[in-house]
C-alpha cells in the first residue's frame, strides 16, 4: 500500500528534475570538452526562451567557443529579426559614443564593430566582429541565424575567438537545429 503512494512521488520529482538535464546543441560534438547548460531552470525571462547552450573552452578546446538557441515570439521576435535582415543597426548600436563616466569612474572602453550580413538558404543573420579601439586586445567574433515561422523566431548565436570557426559553426547548427 504505501508503495503506490511512494511510486507517484518517486515519478513527479523524476520529471521536475528533467528540467535540469541539459539539452545538447546538434551541430557540435557530443561529450567532452564540450558541455551543455540546463538553462530552462536558471534562465526565467519573459523576452526570450532559451533552448539550449553549449560551450567549448580553452586550452581543451581551440578555438573557445559558446553556442546558444533561443526562440522569440510576437514583438520580441519582430525586433529581433529585424537586426538578423539588417545588422548596421547592432554595429552602430555597439560603436555609439557612451556618456563621459562619473567622477572617479573609469573611461568606458572604445568599440570598434563591424556587422556583415549572412544567409543560408531561408536563414537570415549576421556576423559581428569587437575589438577596442585602441588595439590592445584581439577581437571577439559573433553570429547569429535565425528563421522566422509564423509569430516565432528561432535563431542560433555564437561567439568566439576564431572568425572562421564561430562563421562555421553557426551555420552547422542553424542547418540541424532551425527546421521550418
């Protein structure tokens, strides 16, 4: 008797606990040293859902790179397709002069951008590259892909060290993971 009292217990806390699994990233390699993130049960926005996320860091992996899906809908979804068709706006947004800091604050760093647009098939995104402009530190690269199905958008984003790597890798993962 107190056995089919505890199965359902013992089943409900398997379920909740599923949340914490993370998901896997198709279009990188499975195991080690890549690992993935259980973020449904660490990331609760209202903007955006996170699906999954998966990161590669150096010295076990060369080049360093992250890898996340997320999926927008209505208005966010909309803003954000608009920057994937048109990314000028993103380098323009991150080159922007910052206000002077406050007393005693540091100088803000300078930002050098620059946006490219990418397609793949029905995929639309873009390529981003941030260095300071003072040329002090290597740039970091980004990419995005997304596909747009009725009021959601999906997209896949990568950052890294290596442009070529962080541009290959989006499209591997936006060709497994974003299907229309």
């Amino acid at each position: 008797m107190r056995l089919r009292f505890t199965l359902p217990i013992i089943f409900s806390l398997c379920l909740a606990s599923c949340g914490y699994i993370p998901r896997p990233v198709e279009g990188v390699p499975p195991g080690a040293p890549w690992e993935a993130l259980p973020l449904r049960k660490w990331l609760a926005e209202d903007r955006a859902e996170p699906i999954a996320l998966a990161f590669c860091a150096p010295p076990e992996c060369t080049p360093g790179l992250v890898v996340g899906i997320v999926r927008l809908s209505g208005r966010d979804a909309d803003e954000a397709e608009a920057v994937l068709k048109d990314p000028s706006v993103l380098a323009r947004a991150l080159q922007s002069p910052r206000p002077k800091p406050a007393p005693g604050r540091k100088r803000p760093v300078r930002t050098l951008a620059e946006a490219t647009p990418l397609e793949d098939g029905p995929l639309h995104g873009f390529a981003v590259s941030l260095a300071p402009a003072d040329g002090k530190k290597r740039p970091a690269y980004g990419a995005a892909l997304g596909l747009r199905t009725g009021e959601t958008l999906q997209a896949v984003l990568v950052i890294g060290e290596d442009e070529t790597a962080v541009r290959n890798t989006v499209r591997e993962v936006a060709r497994r993971e974003l299907r229309p």
